[in-house]
C-alpha cells in the first residue's frame, strides 16, 4: 500500500477539533518542556523559545513556507501557529515505525524528495482544496550549514494551482538543540526565535518574483538579511 493510501486527506470534523484544542497544545507544552531542560533549566519557565504567535484564518486553505535547519523546524513552525499544519516530511522518516505513526498523527505527510513525487505534490494540492494547511520546506531539505539555499520551484506550482494565501515562517537558533544528521534533542544554550509574516497573495506574481519574496522574507525572518546578495 503506498504512503498516500495510508494517510486519511484530512480528520474527521470531530476529532479534528479534538486535536487541535487538546492535543496539540500539550504537544507545545512538551516541547516547551524539552528544550527548557535541555537549555540547562528545569522545563518551565520562558525556556529558549521565543515565538511569534499567528492567528490564521478560521477556514480556508492556507500554505506555510518555512525555513529548514534543524531536525525540529515543523515542531516549531506549528508552535506559534493557530491552526494544524500537515507538513510534507521526507520519506526515510516514515520508514520508522513509531516515527511514522507519530508523525501521521500530527498530520505529516512523506515526499520523495529530488525525484518530483507527484503524489505528494497531489496529496497536498488536496489537502489545500479542502481548506487545510500545507506546510513546506523549499529549500528541498535540512541545510548542511543551516544557511538558507536556493528555494526550489516546486513552491510556486502549489501556489499556481491552488491560488491560497501563503504564510512564511523563520525559524532561527534550533540548529543548536538538534543539527544536521541528529535525531535527538541535545543540551544547548541560546534563544529559539519563530517569527511569521504574511499572509501573501501570489496569484498574479511571476514564479521568479514569487522566489524572490519568499527568499528576502525568510532571510529577513531568520536574521539573515545581512547575507543578502547587494
């Protein structure tokens, strides 16, 4: 059976609301509570993450671009955020199976990256028509160096053929708790910033003015912008 049979395209109303009021925000309070302990705390108090918070529309189909440096970007890309993100994950994390369970349960999704996974590219083009939100990492996987690379234009296909609003989301400082090729949280010092902007409207943008937004916008987010070519 392929990973797209196995994975329902959106919760049933009922236990959707029952996720999203209940489950979920103790979800943001475990990860609260890791990564305070890790930073050298006890688990509560303000801990190292310091998040925007975004009140997304109730309803409608909405895409969440977001930057990739750390193994917990979609744990922190929905920490802030009001509503469930079903997050396009690569596929060598389902082939885990208790990974696998946790993160169908939290609405991920796997893709077969650098191959045009089409089935992926559908199940979210679904899940964007039925009014849930879609989140990505376009940078096409986790940055070796945790700088921003090139985005790839997979993005502006989601957004031609749905016409939704697209969030960008920057996560900066993770990379320290959990880098490249790490499964697990390690100690750390330093803040975990998330910071948000938009929603945009990109339905009459050009693909490489498109490219060019979400790129200025998550160097602006993460605290890169010095970076920018001049």
């Amino acid at each position: 059976m392929s990973s797209e049979a196995k994975t329902p395209a959106a919760d049933p109303p009922r236990y959707a609301r029952w996720k999203r009021w209940l489950v979920f925000p103790i979800a943001r309070l475990y990860t609260h509570w890791v990564l305070g302990r890790a930073s050298g705390g006890i688990g509560i108090g303000p801990g190292p993450i310091r998040s925007e918070r975004f009140r997304a529309a109730s309803r409608g189909g909405m895409l969440v671009v977001a930057n990739h440096a750390s193994g917990l970007d979609p744990i922190l890309a929905q920490y802030g955020f009001s509503r469930p993100i079903h997050f396009m994950a690569t596929h060598d994390r389902f082939e885990i199976p208790w990974l696998a369970r946790l993160m169908r349960f939290f609405h991920a999704f796997p893709v077969h990256r650098g191959k045009g996974d089409r089935a992926a590219l559908r199940r979210a083009i679904r899940l964007l028509q039925l009014g849930e939100v879609v989140g990505i990492f376009p940078e096409g996987g986790l940055s070796e160096d945790g700088t921003l690379q090139p985005l790839e234009r997979g993005v502006t296909m989601l957004i031609r053929q749905t016409g939704v609003p697209v969030v960008v989301c920057g996560i900066a400082g993770a990379r320290a708790y959990m880098g490249w090729g790490e499964m697990a949280v390690k100690p750390a010092r330093g803040e975990i910033t998330i910071r948000y902007a938009g929603p945009f409207d990109f339905r009459d943008v050009p693909d490489g003015e498109i490219i060019a937004k979400l790129t200025t916008s998550l160097h602006e987010l993460t605290g890169e912008a010095g970076k920018l070519p001049a």
